[in-house]
C-alpha cells in the first residue's frame, strides 16, 4: 500500500509544480525560466536537482536566458569612445584606449574613460584666450582658468554664461551653474553674488525640466532622458516614459509574449516585438500551452 502512496505522488509531482521566478535587475536584466522538471526532486529556478528514477516532464525552462550572444544584442548608444561588450553572455561596456581620435561632442581624442575630450594641455587650446580645464578636457576662455573668483562666475573659475558648471558645494544661481545640475537655494550662497550651492540631486525633483536624478553618477546628477534602446532600471530615466526588460522601449509592452530586447526577441533593443514562436523566457504560458506562438499568446 505504502509503495503504490510514493508512486502515485512521483507521477502527480510534476503536475503541481509551480512557475519558476523571474529575476529582474535593471540593465542586468536576467530571466531564469527554472530548471527542466526531470524527477521527484526537480526544482524550478536556478537549476534543480534531478531525482533518481523521477517520471520526467517540463514547465518550458532550460535555465538562465543569456543577455546576449554578441555586442549588438546589449542595450546602450554607443560612442566613439565606448564600446558596448558581451563577455560569456553577459552585456557590458568597453573604453576606447587613450588618445585614439574622436569628434564626439566637439572632442579630438578619447582619454581612456569613455570621453572624448577636447584637450590635455593648454597647448591643445586656442592661447592665450583659452586654456585646458584639465580635469574636464575642455577649453575655456582664459579668465576660467585664473584661479579666481571674477567676472560673471559664481564660483572660482566655474560657474555663470562663459565657464564650465562648479563642483559640489560651489556657488551657483541657478541649475546651469552645477555639474550635479541641482543648484539649492536653501543651502547659503557660495562665493560672490551667488545666491545657492551645487549640491548631489537626491531625487528627481531636484531636477529641471524631463532630466532625472541619476544616483549613480557622482552621487547624484541630474541627467537628460535616454532615448530608445538605451539602458534603465526605472521608466522615469526614458524619453518614452517606458522601461522594460532593461531597455528604454518604444511603448509600455506590457501584453502576452511580447518583450523590448534583443535577447528575448531578435529584434533591436526598444522595439515592442513578439517573442518568437516555441519560446517562452519569462514563464507566461503553462500547461496546454507552454510556449509562446509568436503572435503575442501561448500556444497554437
């Protein structure tokens, strides 16, 4: 009697497994589809032991779906001096070596950071009106590189209509006059006629205009929408208004079997496309329909 309770619960086992979980994190974004149900110990998620002499059987999954098989697949713009990566399956991103030649945002050599910047010494600038703010790559008008505090700048050498925005905790008027792009009025003037300090944004309504607070950068800068196809973790961070699957998307892409990336896909990162028939990375289809059809539902 015994023997015939343990077989019929081997055979039912299957039957009552669950969906496996999906993993979402950001431009990291991994679907896990769970393990293949082979035996009376199988597990859905990251690979499940298989049970000895179990009755077999799957809910659709064969593991993790890799991010990408080549750079093209990884979402993100790239630029003369950053190179998007894809390294065992998994996107990234590369700098270009210094020095190599670059026109990116009026620049003339990548310096090794992912920049293309305008000059590494003075001598790269137009003197003796210009000199290389160094830390920025860029050439100012030579009253930005004084070491003082004059003219219409709101801090020393930085800051106002002519030189480049101010640091953290340097005077500023307004949002322009700040790297970080959040001037606050409530923190006391800086140097001068300055009426706030540069401070980090702490969220999205430091910022002006659709910019958002990026947390990431510098400790929180002000940054301006991303377009299609780039990496987000949040729908805020997009031009669209829409965040899926890690990529700034075209439109919510919220229905059955369909997804925004290359990896789920084969079509370009942003664009809302079907998943292809006989696949089903993020576990939407169960049963009698355990794939997606490739117009957007499960099954035939």
């Amino acid at each position: 009697m015994r023997s015939l309770v343990i077989t019929a619960a081997l055979v039912a086992s299957p039957l009552l497994a669950l969906p496996a979980c999906q993993v979402i994190s950001g431009a990291d974004d991994i679907a896990f589809t769970g393990a293949t149900g082979t035996g009376g110990q199988s597990v859905g998620g990251m690979g499940g032991s298989t049970g000895e002499g179990g009755m077999g059987g799957s809910m659709g999954g064969a593991g993790p779906v890799a991010e990408c098989e080549q750079p093209t697949d990884c979402p993100g713009v790239e630029s003369d001096c950053l190179s998007r990566t894809c390294d065992q399956g998994v996107c990234g991103t590369q700098s270009v070596s210094a020095n190599t030649p670059c026109d990116d945002d009026g620049g003339m050599a990548c310096d090794g950071q992912g920049r293309c910047v305008q000059c590494f010494a003075d001598s790269d600038c137009d003197e003796p009106v210009e000199k290389c703010a160094t830390a920025e790559g860029q050439c100012v008008a030579a009253g930005c590189a004084d070491g003082m505090h004059d003219g219409d700048e709101t801090d020393e050498d930085c800051g106002g209509p002519t030189c480049l925005p101010c640091a953290v905790d340097k005077g500023c008027d307004g949002a322009a006059d700040c790297v970080s792009g959040f001037c606050d009025i409530n923190a006391g003037g800086g140097g001068g006629a300055a009426t706030g300090l540069c401070k980090a944004c702490g969220s999205n309504q430091d910022c002006s205009g659709d910019d958002w607070c990026d947390p990431m950068t510098a400790g929180g800068t002000c940054v301006a929408p991303r377009v299609k196809g780039d990496v987000c973790d949040d729908s805020a961070q997009c031009e669209s208004g829409h965040c899926v699957d890690g990529t700034c998307c075209e439109e919510a892409c919220d229905g059955t079997c369909e997804a925004c990336s290359t990896n789920r896909t084969g079509q370009p990162n942003g664009e809302c496309r079907a998943i292809p028939d006989g696949n089903d990375p993020d576990n939407e289809c169960f049963l009698l329909t355990p794939v997606c059809n490739g117009n957007r539902g499960c099954g035939l």
